[in-house]
C-alpha cells in the first residue's frame, strides 16, 4: 500500500526492527542508536501516510527531551568526578548526584510522556491498541527507573511496539 509516497508495508516492517533493536540496545549502544533513527524515519513515513503530523511531532520531542537528558547526565557525571578529585567533599559530590538525577528524571519522564502520545495517536489512525498499550508500559517503565525495575518493563514495551508493527494490517 502507498499513499502520500510512503511504502507504509516497508515502514512496518522497519518499525518492528527499530523496535526490537532498541529494546537490544542494552547489548550495545550502537543497537539502540540504529532503532531509534528507524523508529524515527517510520514515525515521519506514518504521520505522512495518515495525514497526522502530531505523530513525528510527538516522536521527535521524545527524542530531543532525551537527548538532553543524555546530555545533563554526561555533563553530571563528569562534573561529578572532577569535584570528587579537585576537593573531595562527599556533601557537594552527592547533592549533585541528587540534582542531577532528577532532572534527568524530569526530561526523560518529558520525553516519556511525548512518546506516549505519539503511540497513542499512532493506535488511533491505525486502530491497533497494541501501540497504545506500548506507550502506557514505556511511560509505566519511564516512572519506575527510579526503582529500577523500569528498563525490564520499557524493553517489554518495546517488543510490544515491534509486535504491534508487525501485526498492522
């Protein structure tokens, strides 16, 4: 099927492979960075076959809310190691460590909460609940990081995701 240019049987197909690459990723980084860009070129070929930009949109405000999360953690960290080595103070060292999990907590629940929806419209325009579905666990698993129980509940959402691609009729 094609419409609007896109091969929406390719774009299936790519979904369900970006999925379960990212839901790998914990193998190598390179799995998870190779998902997302699928993910996200499959996110743009929906949203151009179903006429609903919301659902790039959506995709790629997830993704740059976690990049930045990214980003503050690895300026964290090494912020973190060079207080540890200029001054030694374990006070300052670990109220950064606090500061800066939470706001990476905030910007990855943000980007969480984006994905969500961006799942949640794709489950509207294809009438496949299993995205939906998807998109609760990895919000669930986003909030539950903190317990670190989370990964275990967003790498099933993202077979779930791959499933809910490769079912699409």
């Amino acid at each position: 099927m094609s419409k609007a240019g896109v091969d929406i049987n390719l774009a299936k197909i790519l979904g369900g492979i970006g999925a379960v690459l990212v839901a790998l990723s914990s193998m190598h980084w390179a799995l998870g960075v190779i998902g997302i860009v699928l993910l996200l070129i499959v996110f743009k070929d929906f949203s151009e076959y179903y006429g609903k930009d919301e659902i790039f949109q959506n995709a790629l405000k997830a993704l740059m809310f976690g990049v930045v999360a990214i980003i503050i953690f690895g300026i964290t960290l090494g912020s973190v190691v060079l207080t540890a080595f200029l001054r030694s103070g374990i006070l300052g060292m670990f109220a950064q460590i606090i500061i800066c999990a939470v706001v990476v907590f905030v910007f990855y629940l943000l980007s969480a909460i984006f994905f969500r929806r961006c799942l949640d419209l794709l489950a509207d325009v294809t009438g496949n609940s299993l995205f939906s579905t998807a998109g609760f666990l990895y919000l669930l698993g986003a909030c539950l990081t903190v317990i670190l129980v989370g990964a275990i509940v967003i790498i099933i959402a993202y077979v779930l995701l791959a499933v809910a691609f490769l079912t699409l009729r």
